[in-house]
C-alpha cells in the first residue's frame, strides 16, 4: 500500500500515512480539524534488469544487425576503342 503525505492548511501539521488506492484522502487535520491537502512528490523510479536501454539488445561482440555492404562505385566496363575505317 502506498504511504501519502499530508499536510495541514491551517495549522501547518504535516504528517504521511499508508492507505490503499481505494481509501478516501483525508480531509480534516488530527491536530487541529482545519483542512488539509495532499502533497504529492516525485516518483524515483528505478530500471533493473535486461531490455530497458538500447544496448541491452545488443550481444557482446557487437552489434546484432550486421552493416549494409559497402557500395562499389559502378565504373563502366572498358570497351575496347573502335576500329579505324580502312579505306
């Protein structure tokens, strides 16, 4: 279950608590009965294991997808020169 954080409007109390996703958020301070609000923080999240950054995917030695062939550039056959007309 996950904790919250809460704090007090009125009187400034601040306090967390574990309840679960169904529970209603509070609304009442235990301290003093003003109002209060939910303070919400930023989620660590945390990645571990295979298959969660690009070089995961890739084996050891390299990478798995071998490179396009080189392109040779097309020279045209050598023709030979024509012959010259005998008259």
């Amino acid at each position: 279950m996950p904790t919250y954080a809460y704090a007090c409007k009125d009187c400034g109390h601040a306090f967390d608590i574990v309840q679960s996703f169904s529970d209603s958020s509070l609304t009442s301070c235990p301290e003093c009965e003003g109002t209060l609000r939910k303070k919400f923080n930023s989620v660590g999240v945390v990645f571990k294991g295979s298959g969660f950054y690009r070089t995961d995917s890739r084996d050891s030695k390299g990478s798995s997808v071998s490179p396009a062939p080189a392109a040779t550039p097309a020279t045209p056959a050598a023709s030979p020169a024509p012959a010259a007309a005998a008259s």
